[in-house]
C-alpha cells in the first residue's frame, strides 16, 4: 500500500511539473515523425499480463530510422516520460523491473517466474546498468545472441535479487541512483555465433 501510495504521488507531481514537457515533446516528435508523436506498446506486466506502455516516438514508421530528436530523446530518456500516466494507471510502479515485449519475462521459468509478481517499473539496478543498451547492442557482431545470452539473463538475476530485497528505502536509494548517474557498473564479454 505504501508503495503503490508512493507511485501515485509521484506520478501525480510529475504529470503536474513536467506534462507541458512531454506535450511539447509529442508535437515536436509528430512534426519529426510525421505521425503521431506517442508510441504505444504492448508489454508484459505483472503477473504477466499484456499492458499498454507510453513513449515518445522516436523512429519514423515508413523509413523505420532514428531521427536526431529521437536520439537525443533515447539517450536522455525524456521519451519514457509519458510512462507517468502508466504508473498513475497502476500498469505500472517508480521502481520495478523494466517491462519487456512478449518472448522474455513472460516465458521465465521456475523461481525467475517470481520476477512476474513484480510490477514493472520507471527504474530499476538493472536498467541503470544497461542504460546504454542499444549501443551494446550495435557493437556486437550478433545482437539478438547477446541480448539473450548475456543481458537479459543479467537482468533476470538483478531482478530477482530485488524481488527477494525490496523494500521503501531500496526503492528511494533506486531512485536516487537514477537521478545521480547512469554509469556502466562493468559488462560481461560479447557473445558470438
């Protein structure tokens, strides 16, 4: 209760301070896109429930390329702000393990399947380590092995370690790590095949 209280507040405050950001960033993403500005995706929520997950559009949708707006937007992350709306809704929480599309946490198995009881988050130990993902991904000669093989089975393992730890103060120390840096806390060697 504490926790979903704390979600609420911050969505609240957030959505108060900083929605005339994410509007502004919407109509500049649906000027840059050529289409709507906000990216909706499906997720995997808790208890493995599809849910549907708000971003900035950074991707044009006929030429499928990255625009300079959208790598500033990835890269400083103010396109997942419009998740806000996703905490208020109670998709999902500040801090929990981040969500995936379907083929991932939904088909975990045994106790990592304890990770689906977890809403998934803003933030999490995981999502700060790999802040930087899609440039790991880029450099390896095959991204999907490394994802699958290196990332996402580190990621499984910081997210049940939260799932076993978490508690108000982990969260607000989360937090606090999110907003003080995003540095790399060293990355297991590349995958090749």
């Amino acid at each position: 209760m504490i926790k979903r209280f704390f979600d609420i507040i911050v969505a609240i405050v957030g959505l108060f301070f900083i929605g005339w950001l994410i509007v502004i960033f919407w109509v500049v993403a649906t000027i840059d896109t050529q289409s709507n500005g906000l990216f909706i995706q499906e997720r995997i929520g808790q208890w493995g429930n599809v849910f549907k997950i708000y971003k900035i559009k950074t991707m044009h949708p006929v030429t499928g390329r990255i625009s300079r707006l959208g790598s500033f937007l990835r890269q400083s992350k103010i396109d997942e702000l419009p998740q806000l709306w996703n905490v208020l809704k109670g998709d999902m929480s500040v801090v929990g393990p981040r969500p995936d599309v379907e083929g991932y946490y939904d088909l975990l198995q045994g106790e990592e399947r304890k990770i689906l009881e977890l809403k998934p988050g803003l933030t999490s130990l995981a999502s700060i380590k790999y802040y930087n993902e899609e440039v790991l991904l880029v450099l390896q000669e095959n991204p999907q092995c490394y994802n699958d093989e290196v990332i996402f089975p580190d990621k499984a393992r910081m997210n049940l370690d939260y799932y076993y730890h978490r508690s108000f103060l982990g969260d607000v120390k989360i937090i606090l790590k999110t907003f003080m840096s995003y540095k790399s806390w060293g990355l297991a060697t590349g995958c090749k095949k």
